[in-house]
C-alpha cells in the first residue's frame, strides 16, 4: 500500500536542490506532529528529492509567482509514482 503524502510549505526547487520550509505534513488524512516534522525535515526534503527523481522528472527550478508554477526542466508526459 502507498499512502498519499501531502505537503505544504514554502518551497523552490534551485538548481535541482528542494529549498524551503514545511508548514504542514500529512499521510493521507492524518496530520503528522509539527515536533516529529521539524526534527526530521532534512529527511523528509530527501524523499521528496527520490520520489521526483524516480518518476522520471528533471527539475533545474521551480517556483509559485503569482499563484501559478514556473518550472525549468523536463516532465514526462506520463508519470508512475508507484516505482
């Protein structure tokens, strides 16, 4: 079984590196603690990093402006999270 994860924060992607801060995280409909995010967020960015990079995505940036994504890089038109 693989969960959903969401995540929220304020991120950018510089230089194929995920930059930022996390405000919240959840598996499925379950809000992880804010102490267990913050004390493992370097961990969490490095699964977030592997699972872009295993769907195929190459990502040299990304940001929100205005609402809206601007991304540099190269997204399959077709993109299986389940590897």
């Amino acid at each position: 079984m693989n969960p959903s994860f969401y995540y929220k924060g304020d991120y950018s992607i510089v230089d194929g590196k995920l930059e930022g801060s996390m405000t919240e995280l959840k598996v499925g409909p379950m809000k992880v603690p804010d102490d267990w995010v913050d004390n493992n967020e370097d961990f969490i960015n490095e699964f977030v990093e592997d699972r872009l990079n295993s769907a195929g995505m190459k990502v040299e940036s990304a940001k929100f402006t205005d609402g809206k994504l601007d991304i540099k890089g190269t997204i399959p038109e077709e993109i299986d999270f389940a590897k």
